[in-house]
C-alpha cells in the first residue's frame, strides 16, 4: 500500500498524512514521507503532507461538536470549565500534539466540544505538521541514499 503512495508523488505526500491520521498503524505515513523526500522535492513534500496531516486531524473537530450535541447537560457543564484553559492554550496545545508523535485526537476532540476558534486550532496545528513533516521529509532527504547503499 506505501508504494502507492510513493508512486503518485506529490499528491502521494498529501493524500497519505491525510488518511494516515486515522489509520496511523495500517498506513505508516510518516515511513511514505521519508521516502518521498529522498526521491522529490523535500519541501514541496512537507507543505503538502502538513496540509494534509492538519485536514485530516481537523476531521476530529467535528467528531469533538458531535459529541458535545449528545452530552448530558451536566457533563457539558464540567467540559464547558476548561474553556478557560483552551483560551489561554489551546494554541500552543494544539501546535505541541501536532509537533510530536503523540495523538492529536487527544486535543481536537475537546476543541471541538468546546467549539474553539476552527481557523486558529488550524493553524497552529499545519505549522506544527509542517515542522514534523520538514524533519521527516528532508531526513529522507539525506538519508535515503545511505540506507540505500547499506542494503544493497
């Protein structure tokens, strides 16, 4: 299945981080990017798997207001608390779950919940999909070659 990925190039490097965040272990995106940033462009490579990484986590937005439509009143009391909090971090959340490997639905579902600002959780999550996807992309980049020449 990666190596379809691989075969369709550019469009590979936006549509598997795009179905990827989903099915994280049955479509091992990070593994595609890598070697499309050994094979293509690098940073055209990371552009268009953080656009796609970030659409696909923002799917879990919806996910989050759904959920909050069929809350119980007094559950949604005590989700509406960390309102506060979103505020005051939810960028930087949103921008840290989006740096690192750790589950993104984590954070998206509850902004979701809490009907936080669409455009800025976006935001924050495509620069930190970018940087993730930039350090990926161009190991591949530098590395591809030398895994290469090791197995072969």
């Amino acid at each position: 299945m990666s190596e379809l990925f691989v075969s369709l190039g550019y469009l590979g490097a936006f549509i598997a981080p795009l179905l990827g965040v989903f099915t994280y272990y049955l479509l091992p995106w990070p593994l595609i990017i890598f070697t499309l940033g050994g094979l293509i462009n690098p940073i055209a490579v990371a552009l268009l798997a953080a656009s796609g990484a970030a659409l696909g986590e923002s799917l879990y937005y919806f996910v989050g207001s759904g959920i909050s439509r069929i809350l119980p009143e007094k559950l949604n009391l005590y989700v509406k608390k960390g309102k506060v909090y979103l505020e005051k971090y939810g960028p930087v959340a949103v921008f840290f779950f989006a740096l690192t490997p750790l589950p993104d639905e984590v954070i998206w579902i509850p902004i979701g919940m809490l009907n936080y600002d669409k455009r800025k959780a976006l935001i924050s999550c495509w620069l930190g999909k970018f940087l993730l996807t930039a350090a990926i992309a161009f190991a591949g980049y530098y590395g591809l070659n030398y895994l290469r020449d090791f197995f072969t």
